[in-house]
C-alpha cells in the first residue's frame, strides 16, 4: 500500500457538459466539492481554461473564500491547478499572444498562491510542445523569468521521452520546476513506463491517472485498455513516491457512474498488495 496518497479528480469530471471535456464546469463548480465528497475523492485539481482568467472563481478574492470554505466542508483539498489555458502554445508565441498568455501567466501564480495551492501544472503538450531546440530555449528563459522569486511549485505535464524531458529539467535548474505524469498519456505514445518512472520520479509532484490504448489511442474506462496502472504503481511503491493520483478520465454520457467505477479502480490498485518479481 501506498501511504499518504491523495485520490482526486480533475474539475470538471463531475458533471455532465455538452462542451469540451476539459473545460471549467461554470454550473456545477461548487456541487462538484460534495460530490466528490460523497464518492471518496479527497482532492479535486482546479482547471483555468481557455475561457477568460478574469472570469474563473479563484481570480477574486470572493471566489477565493467561497473556494477555501467548500474545501472546508466538504474535506476536498485543492492542491493543484491545471492551467489548461496554455494549450493553445501562447506562452511560446510571439508579439501580442506571447505577452497575453504571459500576463495570464503571472495571474494564474499570483491566484494560485493567494489560494495555498501548491502546484501549478503546464501543459507542454500540442501546440504548447517544447520538442525542438527553439521552444525548450524560449521556455526555459520564460520560467527562469518568472519563478526566480515564487514559491509556487510548476509542474510540467510533456509529451518528452523520460530522459530528454529529464534533461530538460536539469537543464533550467529551478527547484520550484517538477513533473505531473500522465500514464495514459505515456502508454499512448508507447513510453516504457517503468523505465520512465526511475528516471523521472524524483521530479514527479503528481501522476494523473486515465487509460489508453498504444499507438495515440483513445481514453476509457479504466481497466479496459493498455495502461498498466498495477505496474506502474509498484514501481512508485518501490521508490517510496508520495504523491496524489488525480483521475483525468472521460464522463461519457453519465459522470456519476465514471467517476465512481474509475474511484474504486484506482484505490484497488493504490491499496494492492507489492507484486511478485517487481522491479528493484
């Protein structure tokens, strides 16, 4: 058993939406804290997405005291924001879009940290890929920028291989700079997993938790396609990794039965027993 692990959700896989998945649930943000609650999860990662920063709860000070006193109640801490905004590559862009998505930026640490939130999490995914030489420079220089004086921890969720997103981390040299891992993501793009976590898991703040098919292929229930979560968590077992789970799974068509299938799932393999010839 893994002690001291945080089972949460991401914002937004508690309700149902006719929009895009990962997108702020404007209705339902405050009764996502009790049902969460009422299913067993007991973190819930915050989301700012493409939608104006200005407009999300946590950019006010109300919004952040309504924030603080549904955790409260409910027993639902948030530790980690998503700032999904990034997706669209603005942080690496150039011009007007580059210092939007930068000021955005500073807002988003600024709220975080007026929030406790303890990790801020960038997508370095699509068009925000930091794969060529140019990006990982321009990047690199932006985070040196505007970490050198936070306590926020950023955590960067990349479609590298272990040992150049590894590289990478080292070479921008900011302890307040780790790592989310996505093990869906890592078994779509045919990543050894096992591999990947020796390398990578004294960067890992936390490991986000959906199940894909090899070859770029679709997100499910989990269970029912290639990610080996049993493996995968013996390993992080086996290195002593304390961290949070947070489920980035799909809601189909009804959120309340996903959510609490994926839940069970993932605490059965949290909670099982060490396998037998594991690594190490």
């Amino acid at each position: 058993m893994l002690n001291n692990n945080s089972i949460g959700i991401m914002q937004g896989r508690l309700s149902n939406k006719l929009g895009a998945l990962q997108s702020f649930p404007w209705e339902d943000w405050r009764q996502e804290f009790l049902r969460a609650s009422s299913i067993g999860f007991n973190q819930i990662e915050w989301l700012v997405d493409g939608d104006s920063v200005s407009k999300n709860p946590i950019s006010t000070i109300e919004g952040r005291k309504e924030i603080a006193k549904l955790q409260a109640t409910h027993k639902v801490s948030i530790k980690s924001l998503c700032a999904h905004i990034f997706i669209d590559g603005g942080l690496l862009d150039s011009g007007a879009n580059y210092i939007k998505a930068k000021t955005n930026f500073l807002k988003i640490l600024e709220y975080a940290f007026e929030a406790n939130i303890e990790f801020v999490i960038i997508p370095l995914m699509d068009e925000m890929s930091i794969k060529s030489n140019d990006s990982k420079a321009k990047f690199k220089e932006l985070l040196c920028e505007v970490l050198v004086n936070s306590d926020i921890r950023i955590l960067l969720e990349s479609d590298l291989p272990a040992i150049e997103l590894k590289a990478f981390i080292k070479d921008v040299g900011l302890k307040n700079v780790g790592i989310v891992y996505d093990l869906g993501n890592a078994t779509a793009m045919g990543y050894d997993i096992e591999t990947e976590l020796l390398l990578l898991h004294p960067y890992i703040g936390e490991v986000h938790i959906k199940d894909r098919f090899i070859n770029n292929g679709k997100s499910v229930r989990l269970g029912f396609a290639d990610t080996p979560f049993y493996r995968a968590v013996d390993v992080l077992r086996k290195l002593s990794w304390q961290g949070s789970f947070i489920l980035e799974t799909p809601i189909f068509d009804n959120w309340k039965e996903e959510a609490e299938v994926n839940f069970l799932f993932t605490k059965k393999f949290v909670n099982s027993a060490p396998m037998e010839n594991a690594i190490l």
